[in-house]
C-alpha cells in the first residue's frame, strides 16, 4: 500500500513547494509560542550560541531556506514562525510533515506564558498585541492561543517563562541547544596615554607608577615583548602585587559579566607611550587571566608608533 500523494497546495491555498531535492539528514529548529512570550530573547540567544537565525519566517518559505542552509554542512538553522504572518501561520503543521517525509529533523520550540503576565508585559510595552485589533489585549491573547493550539501539542519542547528574567530564559536556551556553554572573550590591549585611551575599554590600567624603561639606554630602542625590558618592568616595585590584585579584581567582575550575558570584555593597559611598561604589563595579565580559563586575546596598540 502506498502513501497518498500530498496535495499540491497547503491548507491555506498557497502552493506546495518541489522538496524533490532537498538534501536529507538536515536539521532546523522552529522556535514559535505566544507573543510576549519571550521568542525574540531565545532567537538572539540563539545568535549568540552561532545558530542561522531568521525572524518572522512565512512557514511556506522553510523548505527552500532549509536547502540553501543545508549546502554549509557547519550552519544550525533557526527560525521564528508566529502569528504575525497572518493566514500563512495555519500551514505550519503541514511544512513540517514536507519537512519531515525528506528526512529533514525538525524540533519545534514553544515559548509560552501566563495571560496575566503576557497582558503586564504588553502594557509595560505598551504596543498592542498583534492579533488585538479593536478588542482588548486578554481578547487578543485568546485568539493568539487558539491559533497555535496545534503547534503547542506539537512543541518537541514547551517553556513557559511566566517566572523567568531575560537571564534565566538565555541559561535555559543555552542549556537546551548550546553545542557548549558560550565563552566569554577578554580582549587584553596596551596602549599610551599620550595617544589617548581606547574608547571601548571596560577597564583602564594605569601603569605609569613602575620604573620606565625609556630612561634606560639600551632598553629605549626595544619593546614589551622584549625579555630584557619584560624583566626590567617586571621587576620594578609593585608590579607584581598589581598583578596579582588586579587580575583578583578582574576574576570577580569576568564572573559577573558571565552571569549577565556580556560576551566580550577589553581590559586596556596604559603607559606614557605604550612601548614598554604597558606592553610587557599587558602580556603578564594576558598570560594569568588564561590560567584562569579565559580566551584571551592582546593587541598593542602603539607598540611601534
């Protein structure tokens, strides 16, 4: 006995697809759910963690999309499917068994939340719900949750973040679809002051209080990076006890940062002309903030100006 062909239009009338070619063994994650819900923060975090992320998709238009992703083997596609598409939301059902018969694996995300919370975070907003209309924001919450009752009792997972912040939505977003946990990246840059501060460091260091190489002769014509000014600079007073307070100060607000979904962080580290103190401070720092399990990155900056 063989399976009935598929029509050759969805339920809303528009025309099916040729899947023919579709590439099996491909994989795509549809996030959908309640406006307000949260479905904007999960596809960002969703960026965040290197999926192929694509808002307010027409559900018709996955096919294709899920075939031109497919040709970059490294890429996880993600879509937001939602009521805000009108009449085309109703064929998501039968996008997905299309998706399905060829071989594609598809999981259904569902963002949900409690009417009293979505009507408080409309408010706070102050938009209108999309399918509100003329009636009340509760009216409009209760049209949105008989149009996508089916795709509720669909969902492969449901999160109802009635009770949870932006943060705990991102770590239980992470935790469900992170290949791992995102790292935070340190940027670690020397610089001289002479030459003005960087203007997108979160922390400035000044290292101007340590003995400068520069009034030493034969260490004048050489950098940071150098073993003899490294040392000379190392070696001052007080450079060792900066260190190792600074990098216990860092530790505490890199912690922080981690826990408030800051991905990157430059820590810039300043002498007179950014040659030597700076430069060898700056490669130290580096080197204890990666014992410490950081991905560090050090630039410098006016190293040969």
């Amino acid at each position: 006995m063989t399976d009935d062909p598929a029509p050759e239009t969805y339920p809303s009338g528009l025309p099916r697809p040729d899947l023919s070619g579709m590439q099996r063994d491909s994989r795509v994650l549809i996030v959908t759910g309640m406006s307000g819900a949260g479905r904007t923060r999960a596809a960002a975090v969703l960026s965040d963690l290197g999926w192929y992320v694509v808002d307010n998709l027409p559900p018709q238009m996955l096919g294709s999309l899920v075939a031109m992703v497919a040709t970059d083997p490294t890429r996880r596609l993600a879509t937001v499917v939602d009521v805000r598409g009108g009449g085309y939301f109703s064929d998501l059902e039968a996008v997905i068994d299309d998706l399905e018969a060829r071989g594609v694996d598809v999981r259904l995300l569902f963002l949900d939340a409690s009417d009293e919370t979505l009507v408080r975070r409309f408010e706070e907003a102050r938009r209108p719900h999309p399918l509100q209309r003329d009636a009340t924001i509760l009216e409009g919450i209760a049209r949105e949750r008989e149009a996508v009752a089916a795709a509720r009792g669909r969902a492969d997972l449901v999160i109802d973040t009635s009770r949870l912040n932006v943060h705990q939505l991102r770590d239980v977003v992470t935790e469900e679809f992170a290949d791992e946990a995102p790292r935070l990246h340190v940027n670690v840059l020397s610089f001289g002051f002479k030459n003005g501060a960087p203007v997108d460091a979160d922390y400035v260091a000044d290292v101007r209080f340590l003995r400068n190489p520069h009034w030493v002769p034969e260490l004048r014509p050489l950098t940071g990076l150098d073993p003899a000014v490294r040392e000379h600079v190392l070696e001052s007073d007080g450079a060792q006890e900066f260190l190792a307070g600074y990098a216990r100060v860092l530790d505490i607000a890199l912690a922080g940062y981690r826990a408030h979904d800051k991905h990157s962080v430059t820590i810039a580290v300043g002498c007179t002309g950014g040659r030597h103190r700076s430069v060898a401070m700056a490669e130290e720092l580096s080197a204890q903030l990666k014992a410490r399990g950081y991905d560090v990155r050090t630039t410098h900056r006016d190293k040969d100006r």
